[in-house]
C-alpha cells in the first residue's frame, strides 16, 4: 500500500496532523517509536498513580486558539476545568496569583514588586492587545510564520498590522524600558514566566514572543485524566477515520525514489507514501535520512543548535486541605545542575480519579536545565547529580507546601535529559523547542514547508514555545496550507 501521507511521531503535532487528514479522507499511517502516545505531553502509571511526563497545563483552548478551533473542527469531547488563579508564584516569601482578570494580576504583581501600578496596566493592556492580534494574524496565515515583511504586508487587513513584524525584531527589555518597569524583583518574576513559554529571558525573546507568552498563564485549564486525554480522543478520531497507528515503530531511514517516499523502522519494516509530515525535531532528522534531506537538516540542525532540556520529579501525597491553585512557580536560588531559578510545581486535581486515589494527588515539579550537562557523565556521577538535583527540589518543595511532611512522600521519580532523550529519542533530550531571540526572528526560524519536496515538519522546531497549543497550531497550519494548494 502507499499511504496518502506518513506522519512521524504520535506528539500532539502529528496526532493532530493526522487526525485533520484522515478527517479529510486521506490515507494517513502515524508511526510512534514510543510505546505511548504524547511525546513530551506523554504519560506513565506509578502504582495507582496517573503521571503527566512534561507538560501539564492547558491553554490555547478558547474558540479563537487552536485547541479550541481543533475541538471544535473534530466534535471532541474533552473533559476540562479552568484553573482561577491559574498559576501562583512564590517569591522572596510573597504569594502572587495570577488571575484571569489583568487588574487583578497587575495589583497582584505592584504590590509584590513596588512597581507603579500605572505602568504596569499599560504593559498588560499592551501586551493582551499584541497577543490577540499576533493570533488573528496567525489563524490567517497558511503559511504558518510569515516569512518577511513583505508576507506580513499581504496578510494585514490595515496597515497596523505591519509592526507586528518589527515586534519581531524588537526585545521584551526594551519595552520594559519604555514603560519605565526596571524593578529587579519584576524583572525576576517576568523572566521565569517567559523562560517556560519561549524559553528565553527578555534582553533576548522578541516582544510579540513576550505578549504571547506573558498572556499564556491568563487562561489556564485542568485536563481530567492528565495531559494526555486529548491525545486519546486524537487517537479515536484517527482510526475512526480509517487513519493507521503504529507503536513501537522507529524510524531509521527517509528516502524517496521517483516521488515516493519509503520509511524503515527498527522493526525491519518498510512503509511508502507520497508526503511525509515529521513530527520529530530538526536535529533528528538528518540523522535517519539521506541526501538531499540529510544535507537540508544537517544545516538547520547547526544553525539552531541550542535549546534547553528538563529536570522532572514525580510523586504523590495525600490530600492535605485545599490549595489555591492547582500550578504553582517557585523562585529559589538553592537550584544546582539547572539552568533556571525556579521550580513549576503541578498538582492533580482532587476530583481527578483518573490519575490518583481518593484522598491523594500527584505532584509534578519540572526545571530547566542545560543537555549537555548530564551527558558523557560515569555512571556514578551521574546517579549522584541525579540524586543532588533531586533532594534540593524536594528541600524546596517542603519548605513551600509546609502542610506536608518528608513522610508524606511514598516515592520519587525523577527524569533527566538522558531520561527525555531515551523515552522520546530526541536529540540530546531537548523539549521545548527552540529558544526565541531577536538574533533568530521567528520569520527566520524553520519553516513547516522543508526544501525537499512533499516533506513537512510539525511541532515545537517548527512553531517553538507556547506548548501544546502551538504544536497544535503548526499541524493546523500545515493541514490549511496543504488543502488550500491542493
């Protein structure tokens, strides 16, 4: 058989590919290396215990964002809460709580701050407005990133819509600088946020970047069953529609031959199918293809070579009283081996029967951290920077939750790059995509439109930053794009 489309990687990028495809008819095969559907928005059981292994938040899922749009376009039924405050940071012992409501969040974050109050709500309002209008901008571009300026001239409706481009080019710190907001304390706050949504800080991540991810924890929901339910519905529409999916199947070699391109995987199986959709990063790419494809991606793989990693610990305690969130980011300086100054701590909800028993909740605490740190190691120093890492997240946790003692921990599971790079076999263990900076515009950034004909690339190397919402956006603006050509 030759398959309509081959989708690499069953993340949510390639799920949600192919699942619009085979919506439309096509005869889609998705090949998972994983044992598990999700990628890094994937799971795993400890005893009673349902565990999201990296994202846990959702968001994105009013009817102008792209989960919601995908809901919608695909009648799935996915059970959810929202989450008011949706995320609480702790710093310098304050609580700071924010809340759907911008003037609520801005008081939240003058008074931790001492920043002018004033200032603050011209920021926000500012940044709320760039981020609906960077989504309109966005749902109306098949091409998912407009490529120049002159592309962003074509998409605007009036000629406002122009300096979205040069908020591309401009960084977050300037803006602060503007507004006159050099407070350090806010500077702190602000740099964590944006360092879990575009994984950079704002001397580096471009404004529009900013508004995105600042405006990101403002809607925030709770998926009953963990993270990985809308996965599953993915999953049912897909072969409800005929589409094909294929665990425990790696692909090990791309190769195409008079426009039809054949796909090996480890099992010693051959597939054929005339587009390929990867949902694998750019840096593994080059390593399971030959020329030109190996030759194409060698050269983005060096051009983007940095991203972050993660250092993740899961386990469960009993249910202690009500907590005003459900999402909670820690400030610390008492982080060694990571990369970050905080720690994003997430607890299931208590109704969620899905993921723990009554009467208990599972916690997850996730940071960055640099690859390259945790490789090459001997095995014992890597057990004990492992350990290390893991009993001061642990440290900081009891010292935040006081309700809880060290013994109300069962068991420890703790994920490092090596952990992420074994499970998702991506390169080096990156999750998150690649870092926005001003040096690296978005226009600039790899494209879901490859140089090699009929192959495409989805997810978080294509569209980086943002989570789940924005693979979900890339797969949706490769699907528009591919229908609207043919």
């Amino acid at each position: 058989m030759i398959y309509d489309f081959i989708v690499i990687g069953a993340g949510y990028g390639g799920l949600t590919a192919a699942s619009l495809l085979a919506a439309q008819g096509q005869k889609v095969l998705c090949l998972e290396a994983h044992s598990k559907i999700g990628g890094c928005a994937s799971y795993f059981r400890k005893k009673d215990f349902l565990f999201d292994a990296g994202a846990t938040t959702l968001s994105g899922i009013q009817e102008h964002q792209p989960i919601g749009k995908l809901i919608r376009e695909l009648d799935l039924e996915l059970n959810y809460t929202k989450i008011d405050p949706g995320i609480i940071v702790s710093y310098k012992q304050k609580l700071i709580r924010r809340y759907a409501d911008q003037s609520k969040w801005v008081s939240e974050l003058s008074q931790a701050t001492n920043s002018p109050k004033t200032n603050l709500e011209k920021l926000f309002n500012k940044l709320a407005q760039i981020d609906q209008r960077a989504w309109s901008l966005l749902s109306r571009n098949p091409n998912l990133i407009p490529r120049d300026l002159w592309s962003f001239i074509k998409l605007s409706k009036n000629i406002k819509d122009i300096d979205l481009g040069i908020l591309m080019l401009k960084d977050f710190q300037s803006m602060l600088d503007s507004h006159q907001l050099n407070n350090p304390d806010l500077k702190n706050i602000l740099n964590e946020i944006l360092l879990i949504s575009t994984q950079s800080y704002s001397p580096e991540v471009p404004i529009m970047s900013a508004a995105l991810g600042l405006e990101y924890p403002r809607e925030v929901y709770y998926s009953f069953g963990g993270i990985s339910e809308l996965a599953h519905l993915l999953v049912q529409r897909f072969t409800q529609d005929h589409g094909t999916l294929m665990l425990r199947q790696k692909v090990t070699n791309i190769h195409s031959s008079k426009n039809i391109y054949h796909i090996q995987t480890d099992k010693g199986e051959s597939f054929q199918a005339r587009r390929v959709i990867a949902n694998i990063p750019i840096w593994n790419i080059s390593g399971i293809s030959s020329n030109p494809v190996q030759k194409s991606f060698s050269k983005l793989s060096k051009n983007f070579d940095k991203a972050w990693s993660a250092f993740t610990c899961y386990f469960s305690v009993p249910e202690k009283g009500d907590l005003e969130s459900l999402y909670y980011q820690i400030h610390t300086d008492n982080l060694v081996n990571c990369g970050s100054k905080s720690i994003f701590v997430s607890f299931s909800h208590p109704d969620d029967r899905k993921k723990s028993p009554e009467g208990y909740r599972c916690v997850t605490i996730s940071t960055h951290t640099p690859a390259d740190h945790w490789h090459n190691l001997e095995p014992e120093k890597y057990t004990a920077l492992k350990q290390e890492t893991q009993d001061q997240i642990i440290k900081i946790f009891l010292e935040s939750f006081l309700q809880y003692q060290a013994s109300d921990i069962e068991f420890v599971i703790s994920g490092t790059p090596k952990t992420f790079l074994h499970y998702t076999k991506r390169h080096k263990g990156y999750v998150g995509g690649i870092p926005h900076s001003t040096s690296r515009p978005l226009f600039l950034l790899p494209n879901h439109i490859s140089d090699i004909e009929n192959l495409y690339l989805v997810g978080d190397t294509s569209f980086p930053g943002q989570g789940i919402a924005s693979v979900i956006y890339s797969a949706q603006s490769l699907i528009n794009k591919i229908s609207t050509d043919t």
